[in-house]
C-alpha cells in the first residue's frame, strides 16, 4: 500500500517570467472554473451546469531584497509609463525535487503591488496578480 506525502511550502519554487523568485515567502491563487446554472423558462431549479469562463487570480507575499529592483528588477511588471505596452509574464510553481509542475499560467498581469516597511522589521513586498489559462500538472501531458 502506498503512503501519501504531504506537499510543504518550502518544497516549491515560483518562476516569474521564467525567472526564479526567490523571494517568495507566501503564494495563494483562486481558479474560478465560471461554472453557472442554466435554468429553463419559468423554471425554478437548474437544468444544468455550464461552464462561462474561466479565470485565474491570485496573490504573491514576499520580502524586498535590497538592490534588485523589486518588482521591475524581475521584469514582472514595467515602467508606470510604459503600462499601456506591458507584455505579460508567466507565472509557474514546481515542486523543488521533482521539477513536477503544480500550476503554470502562461500570461498573467500583475495588478497590485503593496510594500510595507516596519521600523524593526523586514520589508514586505505583496502583489496581485490575474491569469489566461491556468494549466495544471494533468493538463500539460
């Protein structure tokens, strides 16, 4: 009989825009899979489930590391004049042995960005991001 082996968050990696981020301290994300009931005329209960449209959100806890540019020093997001321009970036987390991918979102935005310094603590850098296309491990073979 085989033995389940939990996942720790210590064993993933973040790559953003292929680049690993290191700085990750904390990842969560939301796949919303649009899934809506489909009700008939004068009908009070569903006669199915369909699906709309699927989206992907999510959002990233950091810490700031002196001399790397942030968020910009990654190429995860540009110059606040160049906005309109941005390309997207990918987001991908694989588990550290294995290099098995959990998720990878091919182009993402990132939405917000949150930095908070405390006088005796360490800087924190938090972001939002939106997603195309969440694959999942099963969806990539």
């Amino acid at each position: 009989m085989s033995q389940s082996v939990v996942l720790k968050g210590a064993e993933c990696k973040v790559f953003i825009g292929g680049k690993l981020y290191g700085e990750v301290q904390q990842i969560s994300y939301t796949i919303d899979y649009g899934e809506q009931e489909i009700y008939g005329i004068d009908s009070i209960f569903p006669q199915e489930i369909a699906t709309t449209r699927i989206s992907v959100q999510g959002n990233i806890s950091g810490v700031r590391v002196k001399l790397s540019g942030g968020l910009q020093g990654k190429d995860a997001v540009t110059k606040i004049n160049q906005k309109l321009f941005a390309p997207y970036v990918s987001i991908e987390i694989r588990e550290r042995q294995s290099e098995t991918k959990i998720i990878f979102i091919p182009q993402c935005k990132i939405t917000a960005e949150t930095l908070q310094a405390a006088a005796k603590g360490t800087v924190k850098l938090n972001f939002s991001f939106k997603g195309i296309i969440p694959y999942n491990p099963l969806d990539m073979n």
